[in-house]
C-alpha cells in the first residue's frame, strides 16, 4: 500500500501481510479413538497427543483451518468407524488446543450422522470457539458467511464438497451442507466481498480416492472460480491439497 500526499514527501507504508495454514482430513477410525482413550486414562478420551506434530506450525499462523471431515456423535457414543463413521467429540478439544481458528466442515462424511451429526459437529465447535464453514443447522445460518478478523485484515472462508456417499441431503433441508457447484461458490465469494471481506478462502472437498492428480471436476472448478477473480485461495481436501 503506498500513499504519497500532493503536500508532502512520499511515504512508503509497508502492506499488511498475515499468514494462513491449512491442514487436511480429520478422520477418526476406531484405532486412534482407542488410542485417545488409552492416552486420557480416567479423565477420558485425549486426542491432543495425536496432533502434537503440526500444533508448532498451527499456533505460529495467524489464521489456522483444519477439515472436520467426520460427524461428531453425543458425548459416551455409540461411535463409528470405516464406512460410515460417527466420532467421538472430544476431537474438538483437541482441535482447538491445537490452535486452530476454524474448520470446514463439509465432506462425503458428512451425512454419516445424518441431519443430527451435523447439529452436534456445529454446536460441538461453538462450545469451544473454532469456527466453521460448509455445513448448517438453520436456512439462515447456511446464508451467513463466515467471516474473521486476522490483524486488521477481514478473511472470509467458504467450504464444499462433491457429494455424500450416497446419502441425501434431508429432505426441506438441502441447504444444510453445501456442494460444489461454480457459480454459487463465485455468488458467496462476491456476498463475501460486499460484505467487507478483504481475502476469500475456499475449501473444496474433491478429486478421486487414492489418485494424486486432480481429477476433471476439480480442475474445472477451480479454473471457473479463479477466473472469476472473487477469491484468493483455493484449499483442496479429501486426498490431496491444492493451493492456488
């Protein structure tokens, strides 16, 4: 940014700059909830031993996103591991002594629970204050963008997926769980923008299982979004990460 006033010398003021760090899928099986059981002993289940190698690198950012790929079950279970999984929600503790900000929340998972597990994965969050994207548990609260302020600096994080396994989204409740589609991506990142927010985020739940190259999908997304030039990011989860 630099301003230079009519009436005096140039001044040069250094940007403003902040940084961002993306992790990828939080996915629970049921060997590494046995793991945090054995790890909390009596105080129960602990999943922070198990993110101890990236929380240096989580809390240095200014802004921090994980992927909830998985819904939370109620507090004592029952939980769910491969194929349909159902997690224990003490991750959530976890997530946030890592030091992350917010979470997208939207994955082919993310009906496991149905309806339930998506309320329970939201309300979960809130309790301990990470924030959320691409999945809601009213028509207006999917309408909301989530917005942040990072040293000055208003970020806005958007996040979708390519679909659910086969599960449906409820019935009069579509707007529960956003899926990939360009031009609503470009519609939120343009409402992100008129509503002051300076960088737009977005995560995108796709590609191929078990294929490290993205597939035609992601390609084409991205290509559409990007050309639109209302985002600045483009976060890949799922199998791999794409930065833009």
């Amino acid at each position: 940014i630099q301003e230079t006033p009519s009436d005096s010398p140039e001044v040069t003021v250094p940007p403003r700059s902040l940084t961002v760090v993306g992790t990828g899928d939080i996915l629970i099986h049921n060997t590494l909830w046995t793991q945090a059981q054995a790890e909390g002993g009596a105080s129960g289940m602990d999943f922070s031993p198990q993110l101890a190698g990236v929380k240096a690198r989580v809390k240095a950012a200014d802004f921090a996103i994980c992927h909830q790929e998985t819904p939370l079950a109620a507090e004592g279970g029952p939980y769910g591991s491969y194929p349909v999984f159902v997690t224990p929600p003490r991750i959530v503790d976890a997530i946030k002594k890592a030091g992350y900000d917010a979470c997208s929340t939207v994955s082919n998972h993310t009906l496991d629970a149905g309806f339930d597990g998506v309320k329970r994965t939201l309300d979960e969050l809130d309790a301990v204050g990470v924030g959320h994207s691409g999945t809601a548990r009213t028509r207006a609260e999917s309408e909301q963008i989530a917005m942040y302020s990072v040293k000055e600096v208003t970020l806005a994080h958007l996040a979708y997926t390519y679909g659910f396994n086969g599960y449906q989204r409820p019935a009069g409740k579509k707007w529960c769980c956003n899926v990939i589609d360009p031009q609503r991506i470009v519609a939120d990142a343009q409402s992100a923008r008129d509503q002051g927010a300076q960088i737009v985020i977005v995560s995108l739940h796709a590609g191929d299982e078990n294929v490290a190259g993205p597939n035609a999908q992601q390609q084409e997304v991205v290509a559409a979004i990007s050309q639109s030039g209302q985002d600045d990011l483009v976060r890949g989860t799922h199998k791999q990460e794409a930065l833009q």
